[in-house]
C-alpha cells in the first residue's frame, strides 16, 4: 500500500496548476510509506462488532460532557447503508433523555501507537450538533483521563459547520483549556459533503489533515504537560447531542442529523 | 477529494477565473443572455432599477439615505413605517424592479443587511414580484429585526429557472402594535454562497397530508415551502412560488395535476401527489382518496309552507335570510369543510369531513322568544346504523349578547335511526322547548353540528313559530290523547278518562278578565281559557296528593307567551312553575309535586294560572 504516493502526486496536478498564482499553498511533505493495518470500509450489512462495540445510555454526567442525548445501537441510531456508517442523532425522547444517538469505539478490539488514522465522513448540522471521530489512550482504565491522553482528529459544532477543531487532551491540558487547532473553510461547509480527516502521529508530533491538506501540527515541546501520546489509542465515533463543547440544541436545530462514515483507516509507517 | 472547498478555494476562483476567460457560448448566438448582475442595492440604485410603492401603502416610505449605513457605506435604503390610521397610507410596501430581466440561475440567495429604530418583525420581504406575470415570488416572513445591523438570507428554491427575473426585492411592513417606525436595509444582492446548505423544499407544510374528495372535486396544494441552512447551522424558510415546482400524480385515472398545484380528483381510488424542485423531491404529500362520483341529492329538499311572518330564516330560499356570520367557524379540531352547492337550482350546503362545524350568527344574535319550532333538512349519503347520530346544538350568548359571562345557555340534540336515514331528506323539525336547557332564546348565536356521518348537505335552516300545526288555527281540533294511568294511581280534576273530583268550581269569581269555556273535541271535553289574565280552580274539597309524584296536564295554545301555574294550599300558601309556551299541538306536561314547595301537599284546594293568550287546557290530575 502506498497511498500517500498516490495522494502526493495528485498534489502535485494541483500545485504545478496553482504555482503561477499563490505560491504559499504548495505544501512540501515529508514523504512517508504507510502500510494499511486496520481498516472498516462498512460495506457490508451490519456493523462489524470484531472491530466495534457500541456505549450505551447516558453515561455519567452526559458522558462527561454534559451531553443530552443517550446512545443506543437501534438501527434508527446507527446502520450501515450503501457503504457508509450511518450515525442518527434524533430528538425523539427515549430511555429517559430527549435526544438519541450512536456512539461506537474499537476499545479492547483494536488499538495501536503512531502511525496515520483516517476516516472519511460527511458531518451533520445545526445548533448544539457535535460531531466526533477521536481517539483514547489504551490505558484509560489503568490512570484514568486525562492522562490517558485524548486525540480528537474531528469534532465540529454544528452552529459553525464550517469549522473544525483538532485537540489533544492530557494531564495539564484538558477539558475546557486544551491544546487544539482551528481551521475554517471561507466558503463552503464540512457538512456538505465528504471529507478526509486524518492525523499522522509519531513519538514528537500529532500533526492534522484535511483532505490531505495538512492544517496544523502540535509538538511534543509545545504540550503545557506531559507528552502522553507514548502508548496504543482506540478510536471512538460518535454525535452528541448538547454538551459542553458545543451549547444547547434550539427549537431551530434541524432534525434528523446524519453522520455519514465512508471508512476508517489506520496505516502504520514501513520503512 | 474536495480540495477547492479548502481554504485556497480562492486560488480555484482565480483559475475559474481564467477559465471563464476562455469560455465562449458558441452556441449563444440565436438567444441573448439577459446580465447576470448580482447587485440590487449597494450604495444605490443598481443599472435598470424602478421602485413602485405598493396601493394603499405610504408612497414615500422608502428613501435613499446617506447617514444610517452599513458598514460606513456611503447610502443604505431608509424605511419609514407609518403609525396606524396615518393619512398617507396604512403601511410602508414596495417592489424594486429591473425593466429588462437579468439572469440570476448562478445564485443561491438574495441576501441584504437590516437594522431598525427598534426590535421588530417585518411582515414580508422577498424577490419575484416584477408587476408584471409575478411569476417567481418567494419571501420570508416574521423576520426580526433590531438595532444592530445583521444580515439576512433568502433562499432561491431553483435558481436555474431564474434567466430572466425582473423582480429584485420587495418589503411590506405595518404599524407594530400601532406604532411605526423606521427600518434599513443596505447591501442587497444575489449571491452564490458556499456556506449556505442543504437547499430543500416541502408541499403540505412538509407534513403528509391525506384528503377525502369525490370525482370533479379540485383540491389545491398548498404550503409551498422552500429553505436553506445559513451559516449558523440553522435552517431559513420561505414561502416559494408555485412556479419552482414540478408536481407528479401516482396514478392520473384518480388525480391530475397541473402545473399551478391544483389537483383535479378524476376517479375513484387512492393517489399521492409529490413534487420536486429540481431534482430534489419535496417533503410532504397529498394523497386523494376519492369515493368516485359520491351520492348527492338528486332532488330539492322540500319547499318549506311556513308564513314568512312566522318564520326567521338563517338558510332557505324560501326566506330572505338573517344575516350569518359563517357556515364553517373552522374552530380548533373541526376538519369540516364547506361548499355552496345547488340541488335543482336550489342553494345547499355540503359538508364534508364533518366532525363537527360552528355555525356563527354573533354579530346580528337571532330573538326567538317568539319562535316555537326548530328546521333543518338534511340528507347524507354515508350508510346509516343504529350507533350513529347527527347532532345540534343551539348557543345562547344571554343578555350580556356576548359569548360567555356566565349567562350563556346551550343545549344538544341528538337524532339517530330511524329519524336519520341515508340518501334523503330528512326534514328535522322540532320544538324549541325540547332544547331543555335553552330556557332562554333572545340572543341566539350559534348553531353548531356533529355526529358520525362526515358528509352533509343541509339546506332550509330556520326557526318558526308554530299554530298548532293546523295552519294558523287558534284552537285544536282533536282532544289531546287519552292518559293511560291506571285510576288507582290518579286523582283527576278535570278528564274524561277518570273520576273527577265532585263539586270543583272551574270558574270562581277572582276578578279575572279571563272568560271560561269547556268546549267539545270530538267529543272529548276541554277547558278554554280566552284573553287569560289569571284564573283560578277551586277543588271541590280539600286533597291530600302527598301520595301523588306529578301535577299533569294537557295544554295546547297557539298564541300564549306567558304562563305560569300556581298550586295552592290554604294560608295561602302558593307556588309558580312556568310552562313553556306556545305549544306545538297538545302538549303533555307533567310537574314534579315536589316543584311546589312549600305548598302543603297533604291539603291543597286551588289552581291558578297566569300569562296571556287563549289556552287549552285538558286532563288535569294528580299521578304516582
């Protein structure tokens, strides 16, 4: 597999169209082999549980942010349709909460330290929608978060679909006062079609794409704590609905809201 | 791969750019392209464009002005929203108009800036109005509006049908709360922005929407909506020309559709109607179900005979008619609807849908103290069973003549089978004493009718007031029918059917005008009582009826309005009881004893009565 070869020369049509006008978007990346290790193209009927479990509920507190809504693995929250996951947030109230969704994670099926993980997705919309493809260290249950360590290669609110935020969380940077990037299309918006969402991380960076446009980087010696970014992760996927990050959904907020997941790939460097 | 949505996407423009550059319409020659120019308002008058205020409204409410602007721009358009009853006009309204057409399919929205003197809601504001075919107006209404500048967006549903649209932008806005005002807006333009979403539209209000309908019937589409999601995430709605809209039928032999969303029902059996906007399918639907040609009246109902003079007509031609407020109040929950059909040239009303309906006479109430008779005729086609009823109710609204106050009166009747039958007139016609608890009758105002059977046709509503059924006579024909309570359980004063009470005096001198008869019916003897002032009854001994439940009687009068009845123990100890007056033939009236209270039942001796008129009296006895 060598994907970003592929990816790299298509940039390159780009780049040669675009030289004559702006040359500061020409982006020169390090060249890296990526070998697949991982992957779900959720092309099949239902939802693979070799590499996904469902969380279920409320959680505690929201899931420790305030969210409003309870995940359930109905097929009104979460199917498989024509390829894509389908992650439903509804405000139809069930099981005690106004709002259901679907959250899903690869926790004790699959993890693994550095290396590039992807997902292809199509976001939802709307006040208080809060989209999310992240990641968590393996070791949670051992010590607990933050210092497990948290990296969200996705997350938007849906009042500014046009906005999307990359964060690492850890010991000393977490919750309300983490370390993230902030990258914003000027005219058009994540929810109106697909994109590719990435980060390629190694024992000193975390760096974060879009479509393979590389928009921010966080170093291991920019971090205010401890660098725990050292051991395997388990991605998560997920809408809430309401929550800390993102404020209340309104009267106003359309409804369904559809995450679509066209796949999620993990690579490992080769050489 | 979406790169050219990336943040350089202005790099793409500038290809686009050259790109554009290259682009020759070689194929343009034969039809003109109308402009494409975005701008309506910017910081004037854009190439070409008129302003014409709107008929009624202030013609001078719209001013270019150089002080309030956004942005600093150099001018933004001032709106001066009159107070209410203002001389120059009742509201501030026009339409900004090009004389030639431009070309607008590469926009998504019209958007502009606003700002007022105050928070407010602006009744319309839209494009599509050029005062000419006004094909394409869309708008968006309650838009609020405050002291801060913010912009705001409207969505065009399908812009490639606009290559040639005349109407830029129009407002109309009145008095808040009486009070006007004075909004701006500046900077309005067609744009074609990348952080607007999700264009989509709805039919029916976006709701799936089901109607019953027979063959001929037209129903039209309505709630044309189309919206966009702004950059706040949050969808903006517009009301959308019906023009935008491609509607489809599932099955034509039952209903077709054409192209303004009128749906004419041809067949019987079930078809949903659907439409796109584009390409995309519209949310919501309306589905026909259609009986086929349906059952109606094939004759008139029957003409009615009353004297117009003994009449006061609510729906009839027949009859000049009282003025009525409405046929279909449509109150919350009624899903009746109304048309004014005619059966052999004669004017029916059909009900269809008819869960119940309000009939509405509020402004001019109806007085029918003198009225003793209720009429309607009404015919269904719906199949007739044991269960079902057709109900009506009469309102009251009391002296206050208003609606509630505590003195309103109502009271429902029900009629079922045999009464009801399917597929023929009916003629329902009843006294108005039986709507027991309408004691009173001066300030009817309304009538309001339910039951099972949703669809009714109605025609000869009216009140009259009754001779007795003999046409005007004064005085009943045949004696009243025969009491059949067993003797052991009366005492009788006055009947040919029982022993009467010996020696009773049936014309004692109280110094009453009243003159005193005992006529012969079929020789069946009744008392008469003439030019009634007050007239008394003096037993022929003492009675102890503390055994007894009722007074009975039997009164026919035509004329009467007042009546009372007096029993009377000695003291005297006496008490009224009113008796609902004129009747409809012989009326059998039968009083609870214990309504006399505290006449002494043990030992009574007289009867009184009192009020006016000729009245008819029979079979006067007490019962168990």
């Amino acid at each position: 597999m060598n994907n970003r070869n592929i990816v790299l020369a298509s940039f390159v049509c780009v780049i040669t169209f675009c030289l004559g006008c702006e040359a500061d978007n020409f982006q020169k990346l390090d060249e890296r082999k990526w070998t697949l290790t991982w992957s779900d193209e959720f092309s099949g009927s239902e939802l693979d549980l070799t590499k996904w479990k469902y969380d279920i509920g409320q959680g505690q507190n929201g899931w420790g942010n305030g969210e409003y809504q309870t995940y359930t693995k109905r097929p009104e929250n979460i199917k498989l349709d024509t390829g894509n996951l389908v992650i439903t947030a509804l405000n139809v109230p069930f099981g005690g909460a106004n709002f259901s969704s679907a959250r899903i994670k690869t926790q004790g099926l699959f993890a693994q330290k550095y290396g590039r993980f992807e997902a292809r997705i199509k976001t939802p919309y709307g006040p208080g929608i809060w989209p999310a493809f992240w990641m968590l260290g393996e070791n949670i249950s051992e010590v607990g978060w933050p210092r497990c360590g948290e990296i969200d290669i996705l997350e938007i609110r849906g009042q500014m679909p046009n906005t999307v935020f990359g964060t690492l969380h850890g010991p000393g940077y977490s919750g309300g006062n983490p370390v993230n990037i902030m990258y914003s299309l000027i005219d058009a918006r994540f929810d109106d079609d697909f994109y590719v969402y990435a980060v390629e991380w190694d024992d000193n960076k975390i760096d974060f794409f879009i479509n393979d446009y590389l928009y921010g980087s966080i170093k291991k010696e920019q971090l205010p704590g401890d660098w725990v970014f050292n051991q395997p992760f388990y991605m998560i996927l997920n809408v809430a609905v309401g929550g800390s990050f993102v404020g209340f959904p309104t009267a106003q907020t359309p409804f369904p809201q559809q995450m679509l997941v066209d796949y999620v790939r993990v690579y490992q460097e080769s050489n | 791969m979406n790169l050219n949505k990336l943040k350089y996407a202005f790099l793409l423009g500038l290809c686009t750019c050259i790109f554009s550059a290259c682009e020759r319409d070689v194929e343009g020659l034969s039809t003109p392209e109308f402009p494409s120019i975005p701008q309506v308002f910017i910081d004037d008058f854009s190439a070409g464009l008129n302003y014409a205020a709107f008929g009624g409204s202030v013609p001078t409410a719209f001013q270019v002005d150089n002080k309030e602007t956004h942005n600093n721009s150099s001018a933004s358009m001032r709106f001066e929203v009159p107070d209410a009853n203002d001389a120059r006009g009742a509201y501030a309204g026009g339409s900004f108009f090009t004389s030639s057409g431009r070309n607008l399919s590469s926009y998504n929205v019209l958007t502009f800036w606003a700002k007022a003197t105050k928070s407010a809601t602006l009744d319309i504001v839209g494009f599509g109005l050029d005062l000419g075919a006004n094909k394409f107006p869309t708008s968006i209404s309650g838009v609020k509006v405050n002291t801060n500048w913010k912009k705001y967006y409207i969505p065009i549903p399908d812009p490639s049908l606009l290559t040639a649209e005349r109407g830029m932008f129009y407002y109309s806005e009145g008095p808040e709360d009486g009070n006007g005002y004075t909004f701006w807006i500046d900077e309005v333009k067609f744009e074609n922005l990348g952080t607007v979403a999700h264009p989509k539209s709805a039919i029916m209000d976006g709701l799936d929407v089901v109607k019953e309908a027979e063959v001929n019937e037209v129903i039209k589409v309505t709630g044309l909506k189309a919206s966009i999601n702004l950059p706040n995430g949050v969808d903006q709605s517009a009301d959308a020309s019906v023009a935008f809209f491609k509607f489809s039928s599932s099955d034509e032999k039952i209903a077709k559709v054409n192209d303004n969303g009128e749906v004419t029902v041809t067949g019987a059996g079930e078809a949903v109607i659907t439409a796109k906007v584009g390409e995309n399918v519209s949310k919501g639907s309306l589905t026909i179900k259609s009986v086929g040609l349906a059952p109606k009246p094939t004759v008139s109902a029957p003409v009615p005979t009353k004297a117009a003079a003994d009449v006061i007509s609510l729906y009839s031609n027949k009859y000049t008619n009282v003025p009525v407020d409405t046929w279909n109040t449509h109150w919350q929950f009624s899903t009746a609807e109304e048309t004014f059909i005619k059966v052999q040239n004669d004017d029916v009303i059909k009900y269809k849908n008819l869960n119940f309906v309000g009939v509405e006479f509020v402004a001019n109430t109806i007085n029918a103290t003198n009225m003793t008779h209720f009429h309607i005729d009404m015919w269904t086609p719906d199949a007739v069973t044991a269960a079902k009823s057709f109900k009506v109710l009469l309102v009251d609204f009391g002296a206050n003549n208003a609606y509630g106050g505590g003195d309103d009166l109502s009271h429902e009747l029900t009629f079922k089978a045999p009464v009801i039958t399917s597929q023929n007139w009916v003629g329902i016609d009843v006294p108005l004493s039986s709507f027991t608890g309408l004691t009173k009758r001066a300030n009817l105002a309304q009538l309001v009718l339910s039951g099972d059977f949703p669809n009714v046709y109605i025609d000869n509503v009216y009140f009259y007031k009754s001779n007795g059924g003999t046409g005007g006579a004064t005085s009943p024909t045949s004696p009243a029918p025969l009491p059949s309570y067993p003797a052991a359980d009366v005492i009788s004063i006055f009947s040919d059917q029982y022993t009467n009470v010996a020696g009773t005096n049936f014309n004692p001198n109280w110094g009453q005008a009243t003159v005193v008869t005992e006529i012969s019916l079929q020789n069946n003897k009744a008392l008469k009582y003439a030019g009634l002032n007050y007239q008394g009854t003096q037993f022929g001994s003492n009675q102890n009826v503390s055994g007894m439940q009722f007074l009975h009687l039997d009164l026919w009068t035509a004329n009467s309005t007042e009546l009372k009845i007096f029993l009377i123990s000695p003291g005297p100890v006496e008490t009224p009881y009113t008796l609902t007056v004129p009747t409809s033939g012989w009326s059998k009236i039968d009083i609870p004893l214990t309504s006399f209270a505290p006449v002494n039942l043990a030992d009574v001796f007289q009867i009184k009565m009192e009020g006016n008129g000729d009245v008819f009296l029979d079979n006067i006895l007490f019962r168990k």
